[in-house]
C-alpha cells in the first residue's frame, strides 16, 4: 500500500469537473485506490465521481490519496499531481 497526503489547491475545490478529472484519471490504474478526508473515517473509491463529489472537499482540505496494487506508486503519485495542480483552474 502507497499512500500520499494533498491538500485541495483550486478556489471552488473538489466540484463536478475536478472530480471527473480525478476519477477518469484514477480509472487509468489498475491499483484500489481510495480519497479520505484528514480528520474523518470517511473514504471514496476514487474512481467514482458520485463517491469523490459526496466528500465535500472544498479549498484547503487536506486528503490523504492511498493505492494497493501493481502501479500503486504511480497511481498516487499522478493523482497527487493533479490535484496540486488545481485541477488545471485559474
């Protein structure tokens, strides 16, 4: 297991075009992947859009992002990327 802790970076946070981004670039990896808000026993499969928007993750909202399997490093890594990103937003 890999696991990676990132805080959400883009103004309006995890909304429906940061999740889809998130999920569909999740569903690239064949690693289990899941979302869990720091703070909460709450989690998301990570490769659901309905699973990521029910989170709530607004700005400054710190996620650890955790994978098992063969590309876990890879997966985690990316994804972490992407939401250090902003999810690409201005």
């Amino acid at each position: 297991m890999y696991s990676k802790e990132v805080t959400i970076a883009n103004d309006s946070g995890f909304h429906i075009r940061p999740a889809q981004l998130f999920s569909e670039k999740a569903a690239t990896f064949k690693a289990t992947i899941l979302v869990k808000p720091n703070g909460t026993t709450v989690e998301a499969d990570a490769k659901s859009i309905l699973g990521l928007m029910t989170l709530g993750l607004e700005k400054g909202a710190v996620i650890t992002i955790q994978a098992e399997g063969s590309d876990e490093e890879q997966a985690v890594t990316e994804l972490a990327e992407l939401v250090a990103s902003g999810f690409g937003e201005a």
